[in-house]
C-alpha cells in the first residue's frame, strides 16, 4: 500500500509574511491528517521560516529546484546540503517551468536527482509532455526518455526514495485538467515502464503523483485510479482551504 502525497508547489508566489498566515491556517485545518505526507514548496526565502513553523508538525517542507554540486562559484543558486540545513526533505526536480524557461534538460534534472538522493533529500521528479506531443502520439516515448535520462544508473535499491510527478504541460496552470482515464493511461504507462527496468515488486513502491490543475472538484477522480498515489498542486496550493480540501479528499476519498 503507497502512502499518498500531496505537494503544494507555490512557485514564485506570496511573501514571507503571506506565507506564514497560509502555513498558520494551514496547521490549524490539518493537524490531525495521518497516513498521508503533506509537502509545502515555497520559495528558497521562505524556507528557514517555514521549517520552524512546521516542525513537530506532520507538513513536510520541499524546495522547488536546486543545484547538482554540493557548492562552488555558482551565482544565484542554492545546493542540495543548503536545502537539507534548512530543513527541507523533499525536493522538485525538472519542473516543467523549469525546462522550459530555464533551459533545465534531461541530463541536469538526473545530476540534480543523483546529488538530491545523495543528500538525503527525496527528488520530485516532474516529466510530461507539450500539447503538441500529445497531438502527435508520442507522450509514451517521451515520457520513456525523460524516465530512462533522469534515472540512468540509478540503483534499484535507491528506487523507492524518489517520487514521480506526472505533469502534461498543457494541464499546467491552464485549467484543462487531464481526464482521470488520460492521467491513469500514463501513470500506468510509467509504472510498467519501471517494472520492465527495475522490477515489479520495486515498481510497486513508487509513488506516483498527477500535477495540472488539481483543484477540489476534479481530485476524487484522479485518485480514485490505480496508479495515482497523490497530487503536485500549483495554483490550489496557494489557497488554504482549496490545499486542505484536496488533502482530505486524497486522505479520505469517503469523506
Ligand atoms: C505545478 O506547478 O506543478 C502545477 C501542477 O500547477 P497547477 O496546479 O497550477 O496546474
């Protein structure tokens, strides 16, 4: 049985003050949420603080990028060990965004994964594909390269410490949530994909999550279905009660 995991990735958005008031409303609504893992991803100035207001809480702190070198002459970038210092356990690797305005490729997203899982910190990594491919039937073979790239050499041992966050780019940010049946076609493309290249019973233990405008409405669906372990929430993430409501209803689809 996976545990789900809801990942609340609030990209560059709210100010350390904002932030706090969403933490301390968050904390109020969840803290009696067991068997679920609660991650917030807000912005590298955010995190210190936040990770005083989290602890002894049962919400996770995740970061939204980092870099693949331990530290050196890198300007503006934050490293794996700084995370960790900060208070971080997870962190988002190869977003979308960021391959896609920040030149992030298959190659730096399995540097990243390498020096993350060598930290101690658990990668969220993000694959997916355009709308164009989509349309032009290619989704599995490029989901199979972005898995085959960012994994390469990893040990099958190692696999159960990272996490997959499938994301059509084009239900990013936009409002078009891929359907359940769509969502459910993929991830249970990537499990097999993982099954043939590792193993079954290893395969079985990686949680998977959908990411592209989860909201409250659309999430019973999409973790109704068998490959769907959870959610990386954008936009509903940045809203309290929309973050809890798609927590409990992943908690407790009953409910
Ligand atoms: C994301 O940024 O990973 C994301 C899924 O965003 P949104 O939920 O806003 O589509």
């Amino acid at each position: 049985m996976r545990k789900p995991i809801i990942a609340g990735n609030w990209k560059m958005h709210k100010t350390i003050e904002e932030g706090e008031k969403l933490v301390n409303l968050l904390k109020r609504q969840l803290y009696d949420l067991e068997d679920i893992d609660i991650v917030l991803c807000p912005p590298f100035t955010h995190l210190a603080y936040i990770a005083d207001m989290l602890e002894s809480s049962n919400i996770l702190l995740g970061a939204q990028d980092m870099h693949w070198e331990d530290e050196g002459a890198y300007t503006g970038e934050i490293s794996a060990p700084m995370l960790k210092s900060a208070g971080c356990k997870f962190v988002l690797i190869g977003h979308s965004e960021r391959r896609q305005l920040f030149g992030e490729t298959n190659e730096t997203v399995h540097k990243k994964l390498t020096s993350a899982l060598n930290n101690g910190l658990t990668p969220i990594v993000c694959i997916g594909e355009n709308l164009k491919q989509r349309e032009e039937g290619v989704t599995f073979a490029l989901v199979s390269e972005q898995l085959e790239l960012a994994l390469k050499a990893l040990q099958p041992e190692r696999l159960k410490e990272i996490i997959i966050a499938y994301e059509p780019v084009w239900a990013i940010g936009s409002g078009k949530v891929a359907s359940s049946e769509q969502a459910q076609e993929v991830h249970r493309y990537i499990r097999d994909w993982l099954s043939k290249n590792y193993g079954l019973s290893l395969a079985q233990e990686v949680r998977i999550q959908y990411g592209g405008s989860v909201k409250p409405d659309n999430i019973a669906g999409l973790i109704a279905q068998a490959d769907v372990d959870g959610a990386l929430v954008g936009g509903s993430s940045l809203d309290a009660d929309s973050f809890c409501a798609i927590v409990k209803i992943v908690r407790d689809p009953t409910s």
